[in-house]
C-alpha cells in the first residue's frame, strides 16, 4: 500500500515535470513570435524614418524636425523592443534545456519545430470529471490513504478481543561446573546433555483480557478520527479537482475565442498599415497616424500569439488535472529490472507462500459440486482411458464360468415348479437369477439369516415369501454394495456383452472368501431407488 502511494506521487512529479517542459516549449515558441513581430516592426519604423530624414535633409514636404525626431522615436522603441524580447528568448531557451537536462549552452539554439494548434478543442465536462476522479494521482494517493486509514481502524479493533495463545516446548538441558571435561566424564556441562538426564517440557495456554480497555479504545477512537481525517481531505480535494476541470474548461473557451478575435485584429490592423501608408505616401496623412498604425499591427500580433500559446497552455492543464498528460505527450511509466537479490527473495517467499494451507475467508462464490460425469470404472482414475482391446479380454468378476451372476441376497421361496435338487431356477424374462448354496453362519431359531451379514440359502421354504421378498427390496433399495466392477447393471443371462476390468473369475467354490457382490435382481432395484454399484 506504501508502495503504491509512493507510485502515485513519483506519477505525479513526472506530470508535474512535463508539464513544465511543455509550458517551457510554448513559451519559448512565443518569445520566437514576439522576436520576428518586434523585428517587422522595428524595419517598418527604420524605414519610415529614413523616408522622413531624406525629406528633413532636403527640406521637403512631410520633413520637418518633429516629424523626424517622432519616427526616429518610434525606430527606438521597436529598436529596445528587439533587444528585450531576444533576451526573453534567451532565458526561456536556457530554462528548457535546463527542464530537459541540457548543457546551458552549447554553440546550438533551440527552436520549437511543432506549432500550436489552431483547431476548437471542445471536451465534455462531465466525462472529464468523471475522468479527473479516477485518474488523478493525488486523488489515487489520498484513497490509498483512506485504504490504510480503514486498515489501521480494523487493526485497532482487533485489540478489542480477547487473545489466546497457545505455547510449548520442550527442552534438553546441560548442567555441570565445567563446559567440557577431558576426563571424559559427564559432570561437564554437554555432558550431563547429552545423556538427556535434565530434560523438561511445558505445554499450556494463555488468555489475555484487558480491564476497561482504555488504550484500546482510546486508539480506536485515534483511528476513528484519522480516518474522518482522510475522508475529508479526499473529499476537498475531489471538490477542488472539480472546480478546477471547470475553470481550466472555461479558460480552453476563452483563450480560443481571444485568438479568433485577435486574428482578426491582426489582418485589420494589417490592412490600416497599407492604407494609412497608401495615403501618407500620397500626402493625404499624416505620419503620426502611419507610426501608430504600425504600433497597433505589432501589438494585435503580439496578442493573438499570447492567446494562441495560452490556449495551448489550457489544453496541457487539463490533461494534467484529469491525469492523462503523460499519455498525451506519448510518455509511459514502465518497471524495470530489478537486483537478483529482489527475485531471490521473491521466490523463497513464493515457496513459503505455497507450502502453507490457504484459508480462504473471504470466499464469495460457492465452490465447485460437480466436475461433470462420473466415471464409473471402479478403481480407475476418471482422465485414465482403458483400452477397448483389454476390455473384451477381460472376465468378468460378479460372473460365474457359465456367465450366470453370482448373488450374495437371499433367494424368494421356491414356488410349486422348483426342481428337486438345491437349485431354484425361474423364467429369464424376469432377469432371474441361479443361486447356489454357499455356507453361512445361521442362528439357532429355523435357519433364518444371524445379524453379522445376509448370505443365500437353498433349498427350505421354512421363511415366508413376504418376509423375503421384504428384506429383499429393503435391503436393495437402501445399501451400496462395493464391486470389484465397473457397472452391475441388469442384463439378460443370454447376452455376455457386460465386460468389466481385467481380473480373474473366483470359482465358485471360492466364493466364501471373495468379495460380495450384487446380483441382477438387486441391481434392478438398486437402480430403481437411485444407487449404483462401484467400488
């Protein structure tokens, strides 16, 4: 934050600077101006009074002393006005190089090769307002300020509440007369540390509340009050920057309005100096109304040179107060190269940075729930692909060799057409399913299924079939049996086309020791209550 006040205030001395190499140029152009004004004038005078001492000489019309002494005066004048505005030229000159870092003098003359512009710059007061606000340096320095004024009131607050630290350590210690010991002996100092016989430990917590908080409240309230302090001192500056846009608005109109008119001054002025001429020439005027023809045409040039340059100094103002002078005179501010211990030191606090565990307090969006689909290969990761050629190798592990699935739920009562040996078989176009007997654990009252697991059983009718038919549908519709397959989805027995990953078939002999899976019948009813079967 320092540092980006200390940025705003270096932006500001360089607008600063440019502007006064700007105003230096255009002052340097009107002393040019006013060079070669004063210079017509002062020939026209010269030769006026040549004209007048030929005639006084010989005694003509028109050629009387005063007359001559009068246009002789006038020479003079424009004469002491050559030498002081060539000194004038001199020191704006020597007060641009000194701007630009030149030398005083070098055997070389500056001369301004721009002109100024004779175009109506017009500009919209609320957008440069607007503009103004934004950009100004000193407007972005005093917020700045305002920014560490409301950091430092949070800060003072924080005092406020109470502190609990947490601390502890533990700590070998080394007693003894001496600090070593070339008996070798462990009455020394490292010896008696090393042996770790002085060892001791704390381990605790501690709460600090401060009694009526008087310096902390008395420093919230100096915070308080240096950040009204800042407020108010942006806000008259916003108000001064406004008032200011308007005036240097007002003086862009003017200077341009007082530029039009003194060009017209200057070609009538013109325009008398060629009639008052035509007629002295004739003996029709007087040569009082010749020389002071001459001196209004010097003066209204002299003036629509002074509204052109000042005109030009209203526009560089504006830019300046708005913030945007550096770009109109094609000038950036870049960073450079820093030492490399500045990069050094950057990147070991970018590696401290990353090895701690970002808390993000001020989270404003919910964070991501869903990465797209899920991938349904159990065991593999979701960008890992799985070759099509391994897949149609592979055997399946909720199958048996003869691809019947293998079912860890009970099977439903066998009806009046079960077959006689321990097999219950169905028709296929209710995905039945064939399930074996497999050894379980039953409890002592009728073979009924103990608590630890559920395991199928053949044979016996001794449960009722609602009974069954209800466990089955509770118990599908509300666990997640972990496969060691991608998808248990329902297939039809006939069809072998659910392939799942490359892992060998359990015989079913085996099947006590592998892990359970669920069969086609449950699948259906797990699909229907909203699960899936992965791993």
């Amino acid at each position: 934050m320092e540092t980006d006040q200390r940025l705003a205030e270096f932006e500001q001395s360089v607008s600063e600077l440019l502007l006064d190499v700007e105003k230096a140029y255009w002052t340097l152009y009107l002393s040019y101006r006013q060079l070669d004004t004063v210079i017509a004038g002062r020939d026209a005078a010269l030769q006026t009074w040549r004209q007048v001492r030929a005639k006084y000489e010989v005694g003509g019309r028109g050629g009387s002393a005063q007359e001559e002494a009068q246009s002789r005066q006038q020479y003079l004048a424009f004469r002491a006005a050559v030498e002081q505005a060539l000194s004038s030229l001199y020191k704006a000159e020597n007060n641009l190089r000194y701007l630009m870092g030149l030398a005083a003098t070098d055997g070389r003359l500056i001369r301004p090769k721009d002109e100024p512009t004779r175009a109506r710059v017009e500009f919209d007061f609320h957008d440069v307002h607007a503009e103004a606000l934004i950009r100004n340096p000193l407007l972005r320095r005093e917020k700045w300020r305002v920014k560490k004024a409301e950091l430092e009131l949070i800060a003072a607050k924080n005092y406020l509440l109470p502190k609990l630290d947490m601390f502890g350590f533990y700590r070998w210690n080394g007693l003894g007369h001496d600090l070593l010991d070339p008996d070798n002996s462990r009455s020394n100092a490292y010896g008696s540390l090393t042996s770790g016989d002085y060892q001791d430990w704390q381990l605790g917590m501690e709460l600090q509340v401060p009694i009526g908080f008087r310096k902390e409240l008395a420093a919230v309230r100096n915070a308080q009050l240096n950040l009204a302090r800042e407020r108010a001192i942006l806000q008259e500056q916003e108000l001064e920057i406004s008032h200011q846009v308007a005036w240097v608005l007002r003086e862009i109109d003017e200077y341009y309005t007082l530029a039009q008119t003194n060009y017209n001054r200057t070609v009538a002025a013109e325009n008398e100096v060629r009639a008052v001429t035509a007629m002295y020439d004739a003996g029709t005027a007087t040569l009082d109304l010749l020389l002071n023809a001459q001196q209004r045409r010097a003066e209204a040039e002299i003036q629509y040179y002074q509204s052109i340059t000042k005109y030009m100094f209203a526009i560089s103002h504006l830019h300046f107060r708005k913030g945007s002078l550096l770009e109109y005179n094609g000038v950036y501010l870049t960073e450079g190269p820093w030492p490399q211990k500045a990069y050094f030191d950057a990147l070991r606090r970018a590696r401290a940075r990353d090895a701690g565990i970002y808390l993000n307090y001020g989270m404003t969006n919910p964070p991501v729930f869903s990465r797209g689909a899920y991938d349904l290969h159990a065991g593999r990761h979701e960008t890992e692909e799985v070759p099509i050629e391994t897949l149609q190798e592979e055997t399946p592990r909720n199958l048996r060799e003869d691809g019947l699935p293998i079912d860890i739920l009970p099977s439903p009562p066998p009806d009046e057409t079960s077959t006689p040996d321990n097999t219950t078989t169905t028709g296929l176009q209710q995905n039945s399913t064939v399930v074996e007997n497999r050894p379980v654990n039953h409890s002592k009252d009728g073979g009924k299924p103990a608590s630890s697991g559920w395991e199928s059983t053949t044979g016996g009718g001794s449960s009722t079939s609602a009974t069954k038919q209800d466990q089955l549908v509770a118990l599908a519709s509300h666990v997640s049996v972990m496969s060691q397959s991608s998808s248990a989805r329902s297939q039809p027995l006939s069809s072998n086309s659910n392939k799942t990953r490359n892992t060998e078939a359990p015989h079913p002999s085996s099947a006590k020791s592998e892990t359970p899976v669920v069969s086609s019948a449950a699948n259906q009813a797990a699909e229907t209550s909203g699960w899936r079967a992965r791993r």
